[in-house]
C-alpha cells in the first residue's frame, strides 16, 4: 500500500468518567474499537488520547458531539469542546479534529453488543469503545464535512446512524 493511500483517524466517545477510543484500518474505511480511557484525572486523559493519536499516525480525530435529539447543543456540548480545545493543545498541528454527530450511537453500540452475546450487565467499559467505533465508522462511511450533514440525518423520522430506522418508520404497521 503506497504511503499516500494511508488514513488513518481515532474516533471519541468523550465521558467525565471514561472516554471510548476506536481507530480505523489503514484504509480509512472500517472503525475498530480500541481502548477506554479513565477520564476522572482530564490531564491523564488528554495525555493518554493524544498518546493514541500520535502512536497510530493518525491524521483526525473524530470527536462524538452530543446534541439533543432536536439538533440543538445542551450543557454536554460545552464539555466535549472543553475538552476538544485541550486535546488540540496536546495535538500536533497538522493533526485536524472534527466533530461528529453521536445522536444514538450508544444505544447502536448496546444494541450490537447485546447482539454478539454481551448483556447490557456486562458491557461495562466496552459500550464507551463500541461508542467511538459507531461514531468514527458514521465519519468514514459519508466523509464530508459533518455540519454539512448534521441536519439532514433527521430528517422525516430517519437517521443514517441506523439506516434500520427508515423501515420502521416507513412501515405502516406502525403508523
């Protein structure tokens, strides 16, 4: 694979008590979930996430942005952007961030685990993982700029980060 090929990002499912991590293939085209970093001490986190970024070369960061279902920013925006701001300090320049609507990526990420045998009893640190992956495979599946698409994934009922919505809601049965 030729040098120029290579993209490389680390997807973020930011928390006040743990942080997933998920990176992608060299490719850029599948997210993997990767690590849970402790959040209680924020320095040590943002040592730690800046850490993975530069050991996998990875040149973006995926940052989950929480919004309210309705696409407006509550208290928890303001957190994530703390925390973007001082993960950007420990970051090289050349390194971007990029904010990615996480509406209902946990509830995905449960739903996959419960899926592959893992009761809700027993995700424990691997949600905050399956999380970043969800968040950092939505970015890589439509790379585009996310406040270009941030609106159009409700629209009419429906959300690209579960395209199985669609067929729910377009099912008369349920109305």
């Amino acid at each position: 694979m030729a040098e120029d090929e290579i993209f490389r990002a680390v997807g973020i499912d930011f928390g006040t008590v743990r942080i997933g991590v998920a990176v992608s293939d060299d490719l850029g085209m599948l997210a993997h979930p990767f690590e849970t970093v402790p959040a209680k001490e924020p320095a040590a986190a943002i040592d730690r996430v800046a850490e993975i970024v530069t050991q996998r070369k990875a040149g973006v960061v995926v940052l989950g942005l929480p919004l309210n279902m309705d696409g407006s920013e509550g208290p928890a925006v303001k957190k994530v952007r703390k925390f973007k701001d001082k993960l950007r300090k420990a970051l090289p320049a050349t390194v971007e961030i990029v904010e990615e609507d996480e509406r209902l990526t946990t509830v995905s990420a449960s739903d996959k685990l419960s899926d592959s045998g893992h009761s809700e009893k027993d995700q424990g640190e691997s949600i905050d993982q399956a999380a970043a992956a969800e968040i950092l495979q939505t970015y890589l599946d439509y790379r585009e700029p996310a406040e270009d698409r941030m609106d159009e994934d409700f629209v009419g009922g429906s959300s690209r980060l579960d395209d199985g919505l669609d067929l729910f809601y377009d099912d008369e049965r349920y109305g």
